[in-house]
C-alpha cells in the first residue's frame, strides 16, 4: 500500500483527501530553481484550468479499478467525490470491495450492511457481508450471508469460492467441491477458483492430483507465483523433493527450501529436512529466521525421537571453557 489508508472511508472523505505536504514543499523547490534565471511570469500565463470530474465518473473509474485489483486507486477515486454521491448504494458497494481489498473488513462490512435492503445490491452485499466476516475469523456468521448470496443471485462465484473454504474447514469434502463446481461453473477456467480446488485436495491428502491441478493453473496464468509454491508442497508431500525445487528463481529459492524442508519434517523425513533447511540459510541473501527456526524445531524433535527409543535423556553438552 503506497499510502495510509483511513481506517473510516466516508469520514475520510467528508474532511476532504489530506495533502502530501514533503511532495509540495519538493515541487516548490524545483519551481524555485527553475525561475531564477528569468523574471517571474504574469499569473494568466502560468494559470491551469483544473478539468472537473463528476462524481459519476469518479465511481465508474473506481469500479474499473477495484475490476483490476487496483484498490488504492480505487479508493482514491471515491475520495474525491461528493458526501451525497457516497452515500448511494452503489458508492457504498465500490466503498467496500475497495476497502476489504485494501485488508479492511470491519470498515467494509459496514459498507455491506448498509446496502443490505436495497433490492437491487442486496445479493452482492450479502456476499460482500460473508467476505467481510471470513476475513474477521467469523467463518460460522460468514457462512449464512455466503448461503443468502448465492440463494439471490447463484452467479456469485466469489461466494461459491468461499463457501468452499469453509467446507473445507468443516472436512465436508464432498460439499466442498460442490460448491467449487458451482464457482467454476459461473467463472469458467479461473486460475483462482481452480488453485483453490488443489488445495483442497491437497487438505484431503491427495496429493497428485492436487499437484495436477496447480499445474493446470500455471498453463492457464504462468504469473501465479502463489499456485507454484504450492505445486511445490504438493511434489513435496509426494517425497519429490529435488523435482520439486525444479525453476525455484535466486529471488525465491531460499523460501522454496525452506517449504520443501517443512514438508519433508511434516513427513518425518528428517535427513532431508535438515539438508534443505541448512540450503535456505545458505542460499538466503539475508537471515532466513523461518529456515533457522525450523531447523532448531527439527533438533528438539531429533532429541525427542533419541529419548522415545532409549528411553533416556540426552547427554547435556559439556560446557565451553
């Protein structure tokens, strides 16, 4: 996020978007500079006429962004329009994606809540609602806005994809794909909605063909860097270790060991653990405190596992001198 977001968008914009003063101050310097080598032009020379944008403008390029993933921009926009433009229901459904994709769930379910009995937004404010409340951790209360939604309007992928997590979380295996088939369906070859379907699969231990199906999401979008670290884990969890580390970049070779080192402990193969949790720390061009704080958990698991099979207690190390 390149700016602070306000916490309360539409206070936020009833005091208006606050100035940058360091960028100012920067542009007056340069003006200065520029001016000492001539007289100071007349204002009507120098005066610009600021283009006015409606507010309806404003909210469709807000619409366009949120769209795109472009939520800082969108906030913007919506920053800029008038108190009576915000207050409308469609401003306050741009209001809450923009501020739920900006990681601000409480502000953006009041956003929902507010829009909930207007007939014509009600289905996406339900679905908004359900977002809002699994990004608090209320997966329970999230689940009954998740059902409204897609009970009003069953194209609501988004929601289906939710509703899949959350069976997910209850093991509802079948329910699960149910409702990641009524995703699909409503948002043919989305890369998102079929990661998602790996990692259930992979949360019901099917590995291959989970790792089959990151893979069909990386044909679809090669730029899913998310889905190819978890293709990883996947071949991992298969014991692939090396084939697993296949196209691991210098940029993110150090976290690819350090996965496949976790999942390589996870599966109590600790030799290999402790190759690739040494090769994170090695490789990693800073301190990599997960590899070194993995690699310290698979030593008191070593000595766990010595004092399971003597039934004694390791020696304790003899003090330096």
């Amino acid at each position: 996020m390149t700016e602070t977001i306000h916490h309360e968008l539409h206070r936020h914009i009833r005091h208006g978007v606050p100035r940058r003063p360091g960028a100012w101050c920067l542009l007056a310097v340069l003006l200065a500079a520029a001016g000492c080598a001539a007289p100071a032009p007349d204002t009507k020379d120098v005066a610009v006429s600021q283009p006015t944008v409606s507010s309806d403008q404003l909210l469709a390029s807000a619409e366009a962004d949120i769209e795109m993933r472009r939520f800082q921009l969108a906030y913007q926009s919506l920053a800029r329009m008038d108190q009576a433009a915000l207050e409308t229901s469609r401003a306050r459904l741009a209001a809450g994606e923009a501020l739920l994709g900006l990681g601000e769930p409480k502000q953006a379910l009041a956003d929902f809540q507010a829009i909930q009995s207007d007939e014509a937004y009600r289905a996406r404010a339900y679905q908004g609602m359900g977002l809002s409340l699994m990004a608090l951790g209320d997966f329970t209360t999230a689940k009954d806005q998740l059902d409204r939604a897609v009970a009003a309007d069953p194209k609501l992928w988004r929601s289906w994809m939710a509703l899949g997590r959350v069976y997910d979380g209850n093991k509802n295996w079948p329910e699960a794909q149910s409702a990641y088939d009524q995703a699909l369906a409503a948002q043919p070859d989305s890369p998102i909605v079929i990661n998602n379907i790996g990692m259930s699969l992979m949360l019901q231990h099917r590995y291959e063909e989970a790792a089959q199906t990151f893979q069909r999401v990386l044909t679809l979008d090669p730029t899913m860097d998310m889905t190819r670290a978890n293709l990883r884990i996947a071949m991992a969890w298969q014991g692939k270790y090396d084939e697993a580390l296949i196209g691991a970049q210098a940029g993110d070779r150090a976290d690819a060991l350090n996965n496949v080192g976790y999942v390589a402990m996870l599966r109590g193969d600790q030799q290999a653990a402790q190759k690739y949790f040494s090769q994170a720390l090695e490789v990693s061009p800073t301190y990599h405190e997960r590899a070194a704080r993995n690699l310290e958990t698979l030593k008191l698991l070593a000595k766990t596992k010595s004092v399971t099979q003597t039934g004694m207690a390791p020696s304790p190390a003899t003090p330096a001198n």
